[in-house]
C-alpha cells in the first residue's frame, strides 16, 4: 500500500508492507520543496521502528514523523 500526504510544499511518501496477517512495516520518504539541500538531507527511505502496526496507525506515525522531520530541518511553520 502507498500513500502521499503534504506538508509545507513537500510530499511524504508512506510505504506499507505487510509483516503478518493484517499488520503492516512502514517506510517513507520525503520529496519535493524549494530547496534542494533540504530534499538531499531528507530523501533517504526511513523504516519506523517499533512495529508491525496496524495500517491505520502505520499510515498516521509515518505522516506525522514526516512532517516533524520537515519541520525540524527547515524550521517551524510560523503559522
């Protein structure tokens, strides 16, 4: 399963992988934005830890650590 969710002009692409019946690994990786340094230092796959989860909360861990990340490396949204 995939899917892509937004933040800040940039994309977080989740990747879903079923480890056993109806549990699920995630990785996801983050594409897109202005400035191409910041894409370098975040493109990489990253594979969350502490699973199998179950799809729903695979998908919300992964859009959540993917927008902190962003907001980590280019700084808090000031809105």
């Amino acid at each position: 399963m995939h899917r892509v969710f937004s933040h800040r002009n940039f994309e977080i692409h989740v990747k879903l992988t079923e480890a056993s019946s109806g549990l699920y690994d995630a990785t996801f990786r983050i594409t897109g934005g202005d400035n191409a340094g910041v894409v370098d230092e975040l493109g990489a796959e990253t594979r969350l830890r502490n699973g199998p989860f179950t799809p729903e909360r695979a998908l919300q861990i992964a859009e959540e650590v993917g927008q902190v990340t962003i907001d980590a490396v280019i700084g808090e949204d000031a809105s």
